[in-house]
C-alpha cells in the first residue's frame, strides 16, 4: 500500500511550472521535486493547504491512495 502523489498532474491541468509553483507558495524548487517525485516520507497539512489553494484543487486530487502499490522504494 501507498500513497501517490500525483502534483506533477496537477501542475500539467494547470499549465504551470514548478518553479511557478515554488514561487507562490513560498518553498524551493528543490523541495517540490522532492514531493512530486514521491521521495518524502510525508507533507505538512500546512504545505498540502498552499497547493491546493494555488492549484484551486482538493487534497484527493493530488495525494491517491494504492493499495496494490509496493512501499519500497
């Protein structure tokens, strides 16, 4: 089981970049990469709250549950 993070769809629906992205909700490139790509072990409410009010979407929009999904990485 794991949970999907799907901010690079979200970022294509939206035309915009990442580094757009970064700007607005006020974190590095670098960090955003680190979540788009799946590779933190978890997201502040606080940081999930800017990505979706910049993004005008839901949290379920960009995190998805998978339980046929492997955890290792």
């Amino acid at each position: 089981m794991k949970i999907v993070i799907n901010l690079d769809v979200m970022l294509a629906r939206r035309k915009m970049r990442l580094k757009e992205l970064a700007a607005r909700i006020g974190m590095t490139e670098q960090a955003l990469s680190m979540i788009k790509t799946n590779k933190v072990k978890g997201v502040r409410f606080e940081t999930l709250i800017k990505l979706c009010d910049v993004l005008d979407c839901q949290p379920g929009d960009i995190l998805e549950f998978d339980r046929e999904a492997s955890d290792e990485t």
